[in-house]
C-alpha cells in the first residue's frame, strides 16, 4: 500500500475526501433543478422485481395495471425484461397516466394518458411509483381520490418510493421534495376504527431494501384529510430529525479522529435537505384540497412479521397475499393496530 500511494498518502486522503464534498455540495445544487426522468429498465430492477412478483400471484388473466406518472415507461421496460427471462410472468396490460412528461416513443410502444377522463375501465393494480414526492401536500387528496376511482373494488395501489433520493431535485409545486416512507403512508391512510390491511413486501437479499413497497387495498384509500396529512409530516419530520442526530453523532467522531463516515455526503444532503422541508412544510398553513379536519383519535401501532398462518394474514380476505414470499424470495409484512 506504501508503494502505490507513496509518501504523500495525507493528499491522497484529501483527493477522496473532496470528491465526497463534492457529491454534498452537487446534490445541494441539484435541488435547484427540475426532477429528473429515468429511463434506463433492468429486469434486476427492485421495485420492478416486486411488481412482476405480486402479478404472478394473481389469478386473474391479463392482469391491467396503471402506472400513476410513469414519466418514459421505465416500469413497462423493466416488466417486458422480466416477462422475456420468466414463464411465470402472466399477460398483464401495462398503462400509463403522465400529464407532464412528453415521450414519443414511450407512446409508441405502451398506451399512455395524459388526463384522467381519458381512462377508461378499472385495474387491478394502480401504481405510484417514486412519484408522490413530486406532487404538491394541497394535490394529495386529490391524487388518491383519482387513484381509487381507477381501482376495481378487489384491486390495490402499489405505492413504492426509494428510501433517499440519489438526485436533488424541485418538484412542480409550493414545497420541497417529502419522501414519505411505510410508517408515513400508513399515517396518510390511517382507518378509523379497524387494524388496516396495508402491506410491505421485503427482498431478502441480505441487505436493506432500497426502496419501500406497499400494498394498499382499494378499500383502505379513505378520504384524505388536513389531521392526516400534518399527522403524516410530523411522523416524517420526527424521523428525519432522529435521522440526523445520529448522523452528527458520527460526523462529529469523524472529524475529531480524522476519518470518514459510514454514510455518504450525499445521503447527509439528502436528509437534512428533507428536514428543512417537511419543517416548512408543517409551518405554512396549507389549505389542502378536498380536506377536512378530522377529530379521529390515531392509535400508536407496532409493526409485526405476517406468515400465512398468522393473525393478521388470516385477516387479510384477498388470496393475492397468499404463499407470496415463494417468488422471487419476498416476504411479507404488515401492522396490526397495538392492543
């Protein structure tokens, strides 16, 4: 190690170290720009993994899905990659709701709609994926009003969103970018009275999801409202503040000994970005579409594993849950309201 770094290892360190900078000061840049479309499909993809998992539990054929702001089409990329390399991949009809982003060739190749009342019949599955943090806190009601209205009574909403952003961005509206995560949504959707029927499916690849994929029956998107939403920030804030406590903690250990964090600049960027965010966001007074303040008392919960032959599988009536954890090797987890 002597011989190739030489004498001079201290401006070696330095090199890396400014790199590492610079990823912090460019995703701080990049919060100034327009978000970012992807393109590029994988048939390795996570979230699209996951996907063609719960569509080869269904026991419908031609299984009709919408992808909820599906930008260029990565999705369907990712889902024709899958079905070439898989025979238990089932047909299955691909759509795509985009107001915003123009594609020629995305057009070409899947069927794509640019406003609602273009949309004709009901899915089985309605998809947001890496999408809600771009949509304003006054569009959400409106935007899962939009979403149940495209459900079939037994259909789902798949909700995935990436856990930490690779790319700073501005979304289309009044505030920042808010990346909500499992416990959030379920805040967003929490039911009144019984335990909900959300559910998280989980890759066991020996290390930590990148994103997070839920499953949310058609019966469980209520009406969305003002106490919901703030109720779902202050959630995320409070993570994000725990978050970066623990991050300073070590980032202060780092620079009294002289040596590098175990998370990335980037990442630090992205949370604390995030925590100003959702801060601003919770101190305006947001008139929220379609919203309504709810007097309903939200019940801590505890997160509990689902087998087949547990509790709170048994609660959930819908088959496609059922022996899922066999493809792909997922496994399936849910929540339970805390007695």
């Amino acid at each position: 190690m002597q011989e190739m770094l030489g004498d001079d290892q201290k401006a070696i360190s330095s090199l890396f170290r400014s790199l590492e900078e610079w990823e912090y000061c460019n995703f701080v840049a990049e919060y100034f720009s327009n978000p970012t479309v992807i393109e590029k499909a994988s048939d390795t993809d996570e979230q699209a993994v996951k996907l063609a998992t719960v569509c080869a539990k269904m026991s419908v054929n031609n299984v009709r899905i919408l992808d909820g702001g599906g930008g260029a089409g990565r999705l369907g990329k990712c889902l024709k990659l899958i079905a070439s390399k898989n025979e238990t991949m089932p047909r299955y009809r691909y759509e795509i709701y985009e107001p915003f982003v123009k594609n020629s060739t995305r057009d070409q190749e899947f069927a794509t709609y640019s406003e609602v009342k273009q949309i004709a019949g009901k899915y089985e599955f309605v998809v947001l994926m890496n999408v809600l943090h771009e949509i304003g806190v006054r569009k959400w009601a409106e935007i899962f009003s939009q979403i149940r209205g495209c459900l079939k009574d037994d259909g789902y909403l798949i909700f995935a969103e990436a856990k930490n952003l690779q790319i700073g961005e501005q979304p289309y509206c009044e505030n920042g970018y808010l990346v909500l995560g499992e416990k959030e949504i379920r805040e967003l959707l929490k039911p009144y009275k019984n335990a909900d029927r959300i559910c998280a499916l989980h890759m066991e690849t020996g290390r930590e999801d990148k994103s997070e994929f839920l499953m949310i029956p058609a019966d469980e998107i209520r009406k969305i409202t003002e106490a919901k939403i703030r109720k779902a920030l202050e959630c995320l804030k409070c993570e994000m503040f725990q978050k970066l406590k623990v991050m300073d903690k070590e980032r202060i250990a780092c620079v009294q000994n002289d040596r590098q964090p175990s998370f990335t600049y980037r990442k630090y960027a992205f949370v604390a970005q995030q925590y100003v965010n959702v801060s601003m966001g919770l101190e305006n007074e947001f008139t929220f579409n379609n919203a309504m303040p709810s007097n309903t008392r939200i019940n801590r919960t505890k997160y509990v594993n689902v087998s087949n032959d547990s509790k709170a599988a048994q609660k959930n009536e819908n088959n496609l849950i059922n022996n899922m954890g066999n493809f792909f090797n997922i496994k399936l987890s849910g929540w339970e309201d805390e007695k």
